[in-house]
C-alpha cells in the first residue's frame, strides 16, 4: 500500500484596504489580510508587493498577515498579498488591491 501527503497551500483572504480607497501621502495605508493553513506545523512567510518598489517579506502574526505602509508620493498604487509555508506550498489573495494617494 502507498500512502501519498499532500501539502495543502495556506489560504489568504484580503480584508482591507477597499480597492481605490482614498489615502494621503505620508500617512499609513493599513492592508488586513486573514490566513488559515491546515499544516498545523507549518511555519508561514508573507509577502507584500507594491509597484512603487518596497516590497516587504515577514512572519505574520498568529492568523492575520497585516502590514503598514505610508506612500511617499502621490498616484496610484496596486498591493498584492502572498502567504507560503516552509513546504513551499503558496496562497495569494485576489484580486491586487489599487489604493490611491493624493498630496
């Protein structure tokens, strides 16, 4: 008999910021993601991606991958949220989210 384990990938849902919310320019943006993954010994890896180039890789805390950020300019912005376990099983949070900040 063969028995086969799969790694099931960690699941990530964006709970904020709304897409093409209104933000200023030095202030905080605050993106809230939630995290579940069924490998109960699985240590987790965020990563945000943010095409004004300040990518940002962490641990998230117990349940949530949330993170901060204040733009030091003013446009459009889109963030994407990715979460991987140490078994390089990957979830990411659709859609992007597109914040704007103005001065």
């Amino acid at each position: 008999m063969t028995v086969t384990v799969r790694n099931g990938s960690p699941r990530l849902t964006f709970d904020g910021p709304a897409s093409w919310t209104g933000h200023r320019v030095g202030r905080q943006v605050r993106l809230r993601a939630s995290h579940f993954d069924s490998g109960a010994n699985d240590t987790l890896f965020s990563a945000v991606t943010r095409d004004d180039s300040t990518d940002d890789e962490y641990a998230p805390n117990a349940g949530s991958c949330d993170r901060a950020q204040a733009f030091t300019r003013a446009g459009m912005y889109t963030i994407g949220l990715k979460v991987s376990d140490d078994d390089r099983a990957r979830g990411s949070a659709a859609p992007w989210r597109f914040v704007t900040v103005s001065a």
